[in-house]
C-alpha cells in the first residue's frame, strides 16, 4: 500500500492487531514509506519558526522519535547533541542507520535511548534546552498526558523549551470529521475485544486540554501559527506551533536563555548515533 516501498495490507493488518511496540517493530522498515511519517513540510515549518525566535539551542531532545524524521533539524538546531526517545528498538534502529552518516546533515551527532516517554531514564533529567515531539499523542490517553508532560519538563533545563505541532480540528461532521472518528471508534472497539491494545486515536489531543495540562505540569504556554499551512474560513490557523517553556532559574519564563546555559546538566554522553536500552511509548 502506499508505494512500491510501502507496507502491504497484510502487514498493516498484523500490526494492528500487535501492541503499539510490537507493531512499530514490524513497521520500522517501511515506514518512511508511508503517510504515518512526518512530512518535511511540517518540519520545515517548525524548524523555520524556532530558529527564527529561539536562535540556537545547546542539547535537544526527540520524545517518541520513531524513525528519526525530526531528529536531522534538531541537529540543525542544536550545538552540543541530540537524544532521540522511544518505545520501539525496531523504529530506533531505523534511526540510528538513518543518521549514521556523514551525509546527514547538522553539525551534531545523535544518539539513541530506548525508553517511555513517562518514564524517561534518570540520566536524562534536567539535560535539555529543547523537546520536540511530532506524531505520537495519539498513542497516548488523555489520562496519561499529565505524566508525559511531567517528564518532558523534568527533562527540560531552566528556561527549556517543549515544541509540537497541532493542528485544528475539521469542521463538525465534515468527511474527515466523520473518518477520525469512525477510526477512534473502531480502535476502540478494537480495544475492547483484543489484546494487547493498540492505543492510537485521533481526536484526543484538543489544544484546551493540552494547554491547562501543561500548565499544571508548570510550564508557559504560547502558540504560534504555522502560517504557510494558511487558516481556516473563520480566520483561525490551520496548524499551530505550541510552545510551553518551563520556568527559568530566577523563576521567571525565560532564565537566561535556552542556548546560554554551557555544559551544566549535559547528562549522557553522545556517543554516536546508537541504540541503548530502556524499558518502554513509541509514536
């Protein structure tokens, strides 16, 4: 499906029925293949609007990396290294074979841990100037969104910043209004007759919710539109750039900045662009 490259329906429908790592194991290979891969329009997008706001970050972090679409502008972002995050070793080993190279652009190396994003390992607190995560809140429930966020600011040094996309809901009982959630419902019912689970819906990430969760886990929130996506009949963007910051050293926002903080905190070494063990969700 999708392209010559792509998964076929069978595979799709083996992964379905396996658990959210299991399943990324056995689509790892052919992922980049398929829709489900971040576009490098979105990308783009993101990495344009940090750069121009945030200037240059010192350490950054890929939560739920998969196959590593966002890791190539962290690198570009980031001047002292890049950690990508996930549940799945297949998705990661993808990774790490993606950006082995020299080709790869940025000036950086990145490395690779295996792991839960809520639970992130101890090493790994208090290392970050920047988190960016893209494509992988559907694979968690909205009762489990205070715990992400949680350890992404744990993660995150004074003044760090936690960046993701998100886009506008359609229109009530549009088309797409009505595949999303014949989808979620579908998985639901899924759910409920087999296990393990594969947890993965679409319509459970609303920006309300998402901004009163991050700011119970004592971050700022500001969003930023994404405007070359463009907006909607009623003047709303269709995509937005969220950006919760976690509070500076003096308590305030922004401390001194999230590149100006040398190598306090720095965590794991980079040791190249390599997989190490965790326990593990991937998205």
């Amino acid at each position: 499906m999708f392209t010559s490259q792509g998964p076929g329906l069978r595979e799709l429908a083996v992964q379905a029925l396996s658990s959210v790592e299991r399943g990324y194991d056995l689509l790892a290979p052919a992922f980049d293949h398929t829709p489900f891969r971040t576009p490098d329009s979105l990308l783009d997008a993101v990495e344009e609007v940090l750069a121009r706001r945030e200037g240059g970050f010192g350490a950054g972090l890929d939560l739920c990396c998969g196959t590593g679409a966002a890791t190539g502008m962290l690198r570009r972002l980031c001047r002292e290294r890049v950690t990508g995050v996930d549940l799945s070793a297949g998705m990661l080993a993808r990774a790490a074979h993606v950006h082995a190279g020299p080709a790869q652009a940025g000036p950086v190396r990145a490395d690779f841990v295996r792991a839960d994003a809520r639970a992130l390992p101890s090493g790994l607190g208090g290392a970050y100037d920047l988190a960016v995560s893209f494509g992988a809140f559907g694979h968690f429930l909205p009762a489990e969104r205070p715990a992400l966020f949680a350890e992404v600011h744990r993660a995150l040094r004074p003044g760090g910043l936690f960046a993701f996309p998100i886009g506008a809901p359609p229109p009530a009982f549009s088309r797409l209004w009505w595949v999303l959630a014949g989808f979620d419902a579908a998985m639901r019912v899924r759910n409920a007759v087999w296990r393990p689970p594969f947890v993965m819906y679409y319509r459970t990430f609303p920006l309300g919710g998402v901004r009163a969760d991050l700011r119970a886990a004592g971050f700022t929130v500001e969003t930023v539109p994404l405007e070359r996506f463009g907006r909607r009949p009623d003047g709303s963007p269709r995509w937005r750039l969220v950006l919760a910051r976690r509070a500076g050293e003096d308590g305030g926002p922004d401390g001194h900045g999230p590149g100006a903080r040398g190598p306090r905190g720095r965590g794991p070494e980079v040791r190249g662009p390599e997989v190490r063990g965790g326990s593990g969700v991937r998205a």
